[in-house]
C-alpha cells in the first residue's frame, strides 16, 4: 500500500536513513537505552546525538525554526575538543541536526501522531513491521516536504549549503551556556547543559594612577621645558593600567645606568586592545614627551628621518652638472631622497633584500660575501645624503652667508634626539620589508645617523621607542628580524579582561546598565574569539566597536540592529561571515526583535 504525507503529490514515500537514525537515536535517548537528548533552548531545537565513531563523540546541533540557522559540532567528552560538523561526510549525515529539528517536526500533528504510534511499535519490538514501515515512511515524507518545499504549509527553513558545511557550536557557546536547554523533550543533555550560567560581571572602580605616573622617571636630575611637560601624556580617569605596562615601565627604569639600558618595546596584538593607550601610558609613567608616526604601505626611509628641499631657483652651485641635475630633480618633483636616489640609479630595497652580496658589489666594487641588506641600506644613505649636500652648496660668492636649502626634521628624529618617547605604530604595513632595516643604528643605544643636512644625530639616552603592531590586519606583514631582534621586551595584547572592558565602556559612554554592558562585553569577546580562530582577518572587533555599539543602543534602544551596524560590520566585510557571526554569536544573546503582524 503507498503512503506519503498528507503535504506531499501522492508520490509513494521511501524511507530516509538520516530521518530513520535520528527516530531510532530520539527513542533510546528517551527510554534512557542509549546517551543523547533532544530539547528546546527558547525556541530552538537543541540535540546531543551519540555518535559511533568513538566512546565519547557526541554530536551537538541547534536548530532555529525561525530563520533556518543551524550550528554543528563534534565533540570529544574526554578531550573536550571540537571539530568541525560537515553534512555527508563519514559518520555525519545529518541526524543530529534531525534530532535538534524534531521539536519543529513535531509541533505538526501528522508528524506527532505518526511519531507516537511509531514509538508504540518501538516499545513492543515492532511486533507489526508492516505499520512500523508505514509510519516511518510518512515521517520520511513529512519531513522531506516541509524541509525541501518552500511553498509547503509547514516549511522549515534551512541554511546548510551545497558544500554541506554547517556553522559551530563553539566552546564559548558551550561554556556560556548560550544552549542550555529550558526545555527536555527526551534524554538528558550532559555536555549543553553542563555549564555554568554568565556571572554577573563585578565591575570595580578605576585604579588610580598616583602610584604610577611619573614614578619611573629615568634621570632624576633632568628637568622638562613647560613645552615638553605639555607633551606627556595626562591619562583619563577610566584607564586601567595593564600589567605590561607597568612591565615595560619597570625595566625601563631599573635598566637604566646598565651599559645597555632597555629602550625598545614592542606592543602586539589585535586591534582595539589598546596598544596605543599603552604607549602613551607608559610615557606618562616615564614622565616623557610623547610623539608618535603611522606607517603606511609606502613609508620610505626617509619619511621617518626627514625631508631636505634646496633653493633651487637659488644661487648656482659652480657645477654645471649639479645645476643641471638640481633642473631635472625640480621636474621630478623636488630635490628628495626618493627623488635623488632615482636619479642616480640607486639599487632600492628589492634589489637589497633579494641579493645584497651582490648589490653591495655593484655598490662598492668590493666582494662581501656576508653583504647583508643594511650593509646595503646604510651605503646607499650615505650616497643620497652626499649627493643632497653638494646639491645645496653654492658657489661662494653668491653665498652670503645664507642657507640655501631647509630640511624638515620628523618627529620620530626629534623624539630621539631630545629624548622622548617616540610610537612607532604599524611598521608592518610597509610593503619594503627592509625600509626600518635603515635605522637600526639609531635603534641601537648610543646610536646614531647622519641627516641630509650633513649633521650627525646621536640618540639621546633616555629615549624610548615603542613599536606598536597589528599582525592580524590585513596587508601587516611579520616585523624585520633585525628590527625585531633590537626590541628589548615584547609584550603580547590581548583584549582586557571582560570586567575591565565593562568599566572603561561604563565610565567612557556614561552606561549605568552593568547587566546590559556584560551582556555586549560577552559577545565581543566572543566575536573577537571566534574571528580568530575562524581565521576571519579583514576587520576587527574589541575596545573600539564596544563603545560604538553602547552609544548606539541608547539611541535605537535596540543593541541586536545596533549590533549589525557596530560590532558585525566592522569584523568583516564578506557577507558569509557576518551572517555567521549573526547565527553565531549575536543572536544566541540578543536575539532580534520579532515583526509584530498587522
């Protein structure tokens, strides 16, 4: 006799394996014959299905009928370790996320009715086999039209892909208790369950900063002009001093008066941890001036020592050659280092760091065997700044005494010379790998380099220079080794604590709602958790996006649409992973508000 449900063409009913496991699995989970659970968390379907591939592998699944959102995961109970869930392949066919879609069958009174009396025949044996098979047909057929069939009455939405691939369940989700099921259909859940429910976060008054400020000054006897004094940072009563601060500020200190004090820093980590707080926290700390320079993709050298630009409509210099060259610099745009390296035909720093050996030959006319590519680099400034220095001569009875070329000094330079605190944000990004290779004399104690101006800068003994890098932006590359190996310490970033987060996002947007606050703390942490281990790179998620997202919901009211805006725009910018980060991580916290009918 055919069968087939009532929401199908009349087309006889075959039976699905993935539906007939997930039946099977749903009735000895629930007469307490094998481990495994099906439950409701709120609205969504949540299973663990005892998998056969190992004593304790579990498969967990969360089924939301609202939107079709499906998450997946492999679980070992034993190592507490996650795999990712993929539809079809070996031992994951899909009948744990059948399990967690049970509730939503079952609220359709065909699917109940036929489900009861299937687990009648179960209970017995299955003493009629003929009706057994029938009644597992229709479940077959049930579910099949109301999964597949967008048009049917009782459609259940779904998001698994051609490829099969399903969002995870995270350990986060697990830990927070973002699953525990509200509700036990059969079984009983022992790993989504198990977990803690989120703490209220303990939120404590900022620190003060009296017994850090200016305590770790370097020389005692040194006095600060009103203008300097006016460059050192003045922190804001929210911030939280992190240890590595108050690390680097102690070596610093203690170093000093050693043959080799420390005086480079390295501050690494993710965007919005507060890197850059960091570094002008510490100048406060020192008691220094503080200055910084962003590096960007074409950062050259001589962007960060500075700028020479000779009067050429001036006097001659007495050559004809250099006057004819100082015309075709001025077409060129201008007489600088770039400028006249072109000119010359200087190797640049692809040629350095690909062959300096042989660059160095071509340089020198000398075979160095060791060349490496600040041998080269170091060469080829010198070449530059002489050629810029005949540049500016004159021929002396036109001099007068007068200067005719001026040279824009930076502040990384200035910072070095006076003795500041200088941040050096970003060096990754600058596409010459070998551009920071040119200061390593200066980055060294005791260091120093010759300007275009011909002047030989000496670095200042109490300068400090603090390298602050994102290796997870993308475009970053990995810091020069010879730079890298003159950082005296390197301090790792990472998002501050959760209670931390919420205290500076409190006392910077004025939020008083603390339970609100540690709710949006969670799912940035979370979020930030997951694009990193998600390999998600294109954007970034911390301090920054918080406040954004806090300020925001006090105007909407709403922190879920809030939240696409703030927090999920700037993690991304590819739709797929946004709509994860939503299924994810958001809305198992702040699920978007449902459209009233009209």
């Amino acid at each position: 006799m055919k069968v087939s449900s009532k929401y199908g063409d009349g087309t006889e009913a075959t039976l699905c394996s993935t539906v007939v496991k997930a039946v099977q699995a749903y009735f000895k989970c629930k007469d307490g014959s094998a481990p495994g659970a099906v439950g409701l968390c709120g609205t969504k379907g949540v299973a663990e299905y005892k998998s056969a591939s190992g004593p304790e592998v579990y498969h967990l699944a969360v089924y939301d009928p609202a939107g079709g959102a499906m998450l997946a995961s492999i679980y070992n109970k034993d190592t507490e370790m996650l795999e990712t869930y993929a539809v079809r392949n070996n031992g994951q066919d899909g009948a744990a996320i059948m399990m967690s879609m049970l509730p939503a069958l079952m609220a359709d009174d065909e699917f109940r009715e036929n489900l009861d009396a299937l687990e009648v025949q179960y209970q017995g044996g299955y003493p009629d086999m003929g009706e057994a098979t029938e009644r597992m047909a229709i479940l077959c057929d049930n579910a099949y039209r109301r999964i597949n069939d967008s048009s049917c009455a009782a459609y259940l939405p779904t998001s698994i892909d051609g490829t099969g691939n399903v969002m995870r369940v995270s350990t986060t989700h697990i830990d927070s208790g973002n699953f525990r099921p509200d509700t036990v259909v059969a079984g009983m859940f022992t790993i989504l369950a198990n977990s803690t429910v989120p703490e209220k976060l303990e939120i404590k008054p900022a620190t003060p900063h009296s017994d850090f400020v200016g305590k770790y000054v370097l020389d005692t006897t040194r006095v600060l002009t009103p203008f300097e004094q006016s460059l050192v940072p003045v922190l804001a009563p929210w911030y939280v001093l992190p240890e590595e601060v108050v690390t680097i500020c102690k070596h610093a200190k203690q170093s000093t008066g050693k043959a080799l004090p420390m005086r480079n820093f390295l501050l690494r980590g993710p965007a919005g941890t507060g890197k850059t707080e960091g570094a002008r926290a510490i100048a406060a700390g020192l008691n220094l001036p503080y200055m910084k320079y962003t590096c960007s993709a074409g950062t050259e050298i001589y962007d960060l020592i500075g700028q020479v630009f000779p009067d050429t409509d001036g006097p001659s210099t007495g050559d004809a050659e250099l006057d004819q060259q100082r015309a075709q610099l001025k077409e060129m745009g201008g007489i600088t280092y770039e400028n006249v390296k072109k000119l010359m035909g200087l190797p640049d720093l692809d040629d350095m760091d690909y062959d300096p050996a042989g660059t160095y030959q071509k340089l020198t006319g000398v075979e160095k065997a060791d060349a490496t590519s600040q041998d080269c680099m170091g060469l080829v400034m010198e070449m530059v700044t002489d050629k810029l220095q005949q540049l500016c001569k004159v021929k002396p009875e036109f001099a007068d005494g007068r200067q005719t070329y001026s040279y824009i000094e930076t502040d990384f330079i200035r910072a070095l010379k006076h003795g500041y605190l200088v941040e050096l944000q970003e060096p990754t990004t600058i596409i010459q790998p070998g551009v920071l290779v040119g200061l390593n004399s200066l980055l060294e104690q005791g260091g120093s380099i010759t300007l275009p101006t011909g002047e030989v800068i000496h670095r200042h003994p109490d300068a400090v220079v603090v390298v602050t890098t994102n290796v997870s932006y993308e475009g970053c590359r990995g810091v020069n080794q010879s730079v890298l190996d003159r950082m005296n310490l390197t301090q790792d970033i990472e998002l501050p604590a959760p209670e931390i987060m919420a205290q500076r996002a409190m006392s910077i947007t004025g939020c008083e709602d603390d339970v609100l606050v540690g709710r949006m703390v969670q799912v940035v942490t979370d979020m930030a958790d997951y694009c990193r281990k998600n390999g998600i790179s294109d954007g970034n998620c911390g301090m920054r996006s918080l406040i954004d997202w806090i300020m925001s919901t006090e105007i909407t009211g709403d922190p879920y649409s809030s939240a696409l805006y703030t927090i999920v725009s700037k993690a991304t910018s590819d739709e797929e992973d946004r709509d994860a980060l939503k299924a994810t991580v958001l809305e198992p916290i702040f699920a978007p508000k449902r459209k009233k009918a009209v």
